[in-house]
C-alpha cells in the first residue's frame, strides 16, 4: 500500500532570515548600520545585539514537519560568517545540509535567490512524489519560484519576518505565515509596545480605519454564499477560502484562539451557529 503521508522539502535563505530577524528586534535597517561591528565580532554591545535576535531555527523546522515527512531541508548562506557559522551545529543536529554561498563583493549579495530557485525546480523534477515546498525567505524575487511550485502541483508554504517580507511573495505562496507567530518564537518587546501604542495614537488623529480583517471576512462569506446558493455555509469552507484569497490569514496573529473565535469577534460581520456538529456561518445584512 503506498504512502500518503506529504512529503516536504524546506529551502532556507539564511542570510535574509537572520538579517531580518536582527532589524524586526533592532529597528528597521539596525543590521546595514552594525555590519561591520558585526564583522569585526569585537564590541561587547553588539554581540549582545546578536544574542537577542537569535534566529530559532527549531522552531522554523518543527513548523515545516508540521506539513508532512521532511524529505530534503537546505539552508544557503556564507556560512564562513562569524554570524552564521554559530547555527552550524543546530542545523546539522537537525539534518539540514548547509550551501556554502559567497558574496561577490563585501556587501553585495550572495546569490542565494537564484541557487535556491535552481535547487527547488530541479528537486521538484528529481522528486515527483514530493507535495509541499516551504520557502523560507522574505524577497520578492522569490515570488517567480512560488508560482513555478504551484504550476507543477505542489502546495506553497511562505515564512517571513513580519515587516520585511514581500507582500507579493505572500500572495504567491499557497499559505504564509510569519516567523514571529510560529510556535515558541517571541515577538521582540519593542514590537509588542509599537503596535500596542498604535491605535490610541490613530483615535487621537483621525476617525478609525476600517478592519482589513473584517472586510476579507465578509468578502469570502460573499464569494462562498453566492457559490453555494446558501444563506448559511460552513464554517471550515469559509476559511479555506479566506486562506487562499490572504495566504498571510492568521486568526492567532489576530489574538484569537479559533477560527470562530475570529468571526465572533465580528458580530456586525457575520453570525454564528454552532448547534449542530457542522458549525455554520452567514453574512450579515450591512
């Protein structure tokens, strides 16, 4: 009897994925201005830096087994760096294969689009029977290898940093989620102050915006109600249908601990009904 269980290949652009894990915690462009502090590994204040934006690549390849079998995992990095030489052992204790990559010039990039995207369509010929490909990155200039992936059958997992990743590239993707919501990783603490700040300042300035969230919430219960030709649907169709409309869709990123806990959180949206096995939703007249 054949196996059904997915198998999965990751493809990590390790560089841009420590980078921006260091300006998520920092500030935006805090890695551009400490490279070479960071090069020279000499002051104290930066190693410090460093070890507060460590990368938890655990976390990143726990998520990606989430999908299936890890059948192949690479990272492509300069892995003579100082910076990325000290995750060696962890991603060799989790059995990825690490692609020596070298900078063309002292800032320039290292080419890890191009090798990366060669590597997945090559291994996705090797390995028909693979079915999902996780792209671990936040450049656009991925976006071509996402919609490559998807044309050749395979399911598209995207994850980024949140505020340097392509919105594009999320679009690409047949689900997107990011680095900081994945299991056992925190959000840096400055973050959490910013966004929290946010909307006290937005009420004192001007009249509040309208929630990207409930929006795409009543388009996919619209698009779902005129498919059916049902008033009520289910639940689980609608939010497959919001996913693949917002791969980057997240009800946990938005602090709720379910799907319906985010439709009741809109009860000018939708309505709920939970008194039978199938728990069905419907859009609210506006």
């Amino acid at each position: 009897m054949p196996d059904s269980t997915p198998r999965v290949a990751v493809y990590l652009d390790f560089d841009n994925i420590v980078m921006s894990w260091y300006d998520r915690v920092h500030g935006r462009n805090a890695y551009s201005r400490d490279r070479q502090r960071i090069t020279e590994r000499t002051d104290p204040e930066v190693s410090q830096r460093l070890a507060a934006a460590t990368v938890d690549v655990g976390a990143i390849i726990d998520y990606a087994a989430s999908f299936g079998t890890l059948v192949l995992t690479r990272a492509y990095a300069d892995w003579s760096s100082p910076v990325n030489a000290e995750y060696r052992s962890q991603l060799v204790a989790r059995a990825v294969d690490l692609v020596q990559l070298f900078p063309a010039a002292a800032y320039a990039k290292n080419g890890a689009d191009i090798r990366l995207a060669v590597d997945a369509v090559e291994d996705m010929f090797r390995l028909p029977d693979l079915t999902h490909v996780v792209i671990v990155a936040g450049d656009s200039d991925y976006v071509p290898l996402a919609q490559r992936c998807k044309r050749l059958a395979r399911f598209v997992v995207g994850v980024g940093v949140a505020g340097s990743t392509a919105k594009s590239l999320a679009a690409a993707c047949d689900q997107f989620d990011s680095y900081d919501s994945l299991p056992g990783v925190s959000a840096p603490e400055g973050a959490k102050k910013t966004d929290a700040a946010a909307p006290s300042r937005a009420k004192r300035t001007r009249k509040a915006e309208p929630d990207p969230s409930a929006e795409l919430l009543a388009r996919a219960l619209r698009l779902e109600q005129e498919r059916t030709d049902e008033d009520w649907v289910h639940l689980s169709a609608v939010k497959n249908l919001l996913k693949r409309m917002d791969p980057s869709f997240s009800e946990k990123a938005l602090g709720h601990r379910s799907f319906s806990d985010f439709v009741k959180a809109h009860p000018s949206v939708a309505d709920l009904d939970e008194s039978t096995n199938i728990v069905r939703v419907r859009l609210l007249p506006t």
